[in-house]
C-alpha cells in the first residue's frame, strides 16, 4: 500500500523527469524498466494530485505505471509540468473505463460458462459447475478426463465451443484454468494465435450482417494459469491483427481478465485438490462467503478480489487505524491480478489527446486497468 507524502514539488517533477527520461533510453537499449522506481519517484505527487486512498492507488499504479511506459519516449519530450499532467490525466482515464465498465457482468443468470480444465488430477469441474448453478446459469466443461479423450481432441472440442460463443450476440464467460505459458494455454497447447483463430472465425460471422465489424465485447475471458497477463496481451495483439489480415473492421475486443501480472507465475495450493489461488478467491469471495450477490461483475474482480490476492507474498502492517501499508515477503508469491477492457474509437481519441499523439496513431485497442 502506498504511504502518500507531499515531497516539495519541484524535487519531485525532477524526479519524475528522470525516471520518465530513463525508461525512454530503457525503451531504446532493452535495459529493463522498474515498477518500483516508478512507485518511488512519480507516484507520491500522482496520488496526492488524484486525492486517492492509498487502496484505490494502490490497484492502478501497475496499470499507470504500464501505460506510462508504453509511451515514455513521448511523455519524456514534454516538459516537468506537462509530464505530471499526464500522468495525472492518464490515472483518470484508467478510473474513467473502471467506472465504465464495472458493471459488466462475468457470472450472471442467463450468461452461461465455458471452462477449460487443466487435465491435473484434483482440479474438478464442480469448480465453475458450482459457481454456475448457484447464479442461476449453466457450465460446459472441458477437461481431459477419460482414456477415450487426448489433449488435441479436447482442445479442439473446447475451441469449437469458443467459435459458437463468438458467433452468437448472447453474452457468455470463458474460464481457462490450469498452467499457461506467455503465448500459449499450455495444458492444451492452444497458441495464442490459434484461440484467436476461432474467436474471429466465429465473430466472421456475424458480422456478415454487422456493418460495425468483429464485435467481441458480449464475451469475458478469465484465464488464471501462469503468465496471464501476457497471454491476454498476445490473445488482444492477435486479434487486432487477424482483424487486418482479413480486412475486417474490429469494434471491440473482448473483455480479459488475468489471474496474474505480467511475467508472474501462478500458485496453487495442490493437495486432494488442486485450485489455483486466484479461482480459489473467486470461490471463497462470491460462493462461500454470503449472502452472494445476485451477479459476478468485474468491479468485484478488479476491486474486491485484487485486495484479497494483495495479500499473497506481502504482510499486512497494521496501526490504530488498521492497516498502514503492506511489507513485501516473498515477491514469487505475488500475482496482482490484470482485468483488461476494450476500448472504442472516442476513448482511443481521448486517449491519443491526453498522450499528444496525432490523430492517426495506432494504440491497443486495449487497455489494463488493475
């Protein structure tokens, strides 16, 4: 959790120039770029400029601090002044498609589930099939479980399930859980680029009769397995571009939300059961725990689950007031889950404002907002 300070705001634009001025030779030399520094020399005048709680701060300093860095070689040709404004004014474009999108619903009546199950003995269906009944929807499972099932043939069973979903304008959750790598669901050797195959294939479809183009925003996609943020990364890339290939309009991608950072690992608990810690927080939070809400919404994953998982690899220290800040333990531990959201043509040109870019700069239709 972050302490806010009010340092002397010249000593910390100077600060902030610097560190903004060092990850644009970063970008250039592949030096690797710091959270923690970022943390340490912008965030105190960003947070205090922004009059955030220290929790709220805390769960959009990764994804400020990620989006600054995407664009550091521009932002460090702006004066001291200016960069503090933008990065203010980007803070507020992140709370901005929070509040935009919190309402979206992951588990809900009539939004039924499609899962894919890592073949590992303990981790059961009944994991989404429970979530599923208890809010009033259905679950189909996919999980290599049987001598007559192969992990090609329940790949490809799973990846026709996604191409229906995404030919279909009913809104419907897609949950991968098992072990992962940065460009493929590793359990079931689906390539990044393969599973956006068929969301596309399917979205090819519909939009025959939508002059709007591919429009993927009926779907949400949680994947808690290892790398998830930069699978969902890759998973976006390549259906911005599949969308070129093919010449076809992209209106919106689908809604991603990661069970870890970028470049973190995933942890389970493995016993009888095998439930990663991510999914496990879901269960605990929204099935355990009541009385239950009547829907899952993604302001309860980017909100409430992202502060119970703070928790892993980090120690609560607690004052008169309750808890103060948190101490860093075992930084493996961390995972510090992603909920990314699409975004459409007017937030992309507020965004170009906001960054100074010209009117025809290509961004990520994408955008990670802790």
């Amino acid at each position: 959790m972050i302490i806010l300070r009010r340092p002397a705001a010249t000593s910390v634009l100077r600060a902030l120039f610097c560190a903004l001025a060092s990850a644009a030779r970063a970008a250039d030399t592949g030096l690797p770029r710091s959270l923690d520094a970022f943390a340490r020399d912008c965030s105190p005048l960003v947070a205090a400029r922004l009059d955030a709680t220290p929790r709220h701060y805390r769960q959009i300093e990764p994804s400020l601090y990620h989006l600054a860095e995407a664009h550091a070689g521009q932002i460090a040709t702006l004066s001291r002044d200016e960069q503090a404004d933008v990065l203010v004014k980007l803070a507020r474009f992140i709370d901005e498609r929070r509040d935009a999108a919190g309402d979206v619903a992951v588990i809900a009546p009539d939004r039924p589930l499609i899962g894919l199950l890592d073949p590992d003995r303990g981790l059961d269906p009944k994991e989404i099939t429970a979530l599923a009944s208890a809010y009033g929807t259905t679950a189909t499972v996919f999980k290599k479980d049987g001598p007559d099932e192969t992990v090609p043939s329940v790949a490809a069973d799973f990846l026709s399930a996604v191409k229906e979903a995404a030919a279909t304008d009913a809104p419907s959750t897609i949950v991968v859980l098992g072990h992962g790598l940065p460009t493929e669901i590793q359990s079931y050797s689906i390539p990044s680029e393969r599973l956006a195959e068929s969301l596309l294939d399917g979205a090819a479809r519909r939009a025959a009769a939508n002059p709007t183009g591919i429009d993927l925003g009926h779907l949400v996609l949680v994947f808690d397995d290892c790398y998830s943020a930069d699978f969902s990364l890759n998973l976006a890339n390549a259906l911005e571009r599949g969308c070129r290939d093919r010449g076809l309009a992209l209106a919106s991608l689908p809604y991603l939300i990661a069970g870890t950072n970028r470049n973190c690992v995933g942890h389970a608990d493995v016993s009888e059961k095998f439930v990663p810690h991510f999914w496990r927080d879901v269960i605990e939070l929204f099935y355990v725990r009541r009385p239950r809400p009547g829907r899952i919404t993604l302001r309860d994953f980017f909100d409430k689950v992202d502060n119970m998982m703070y928790g892993y690899g980090r120690a609560a220290q607690v004052g008169r007031d309750g808890i103060v800040t948190y101490r860093l333990v075992d930084p493996e531990q961390c995972q510090d889950p992603v909920v990314f959201v699409p975004l459409d043509e007017a937030a992309i040109t507020k965004l170009r404002t906001i960054l100074g870019l010209p009117a025809d700069a290509r961004l990520p239709r994408i955008l990670d907002i802790g």
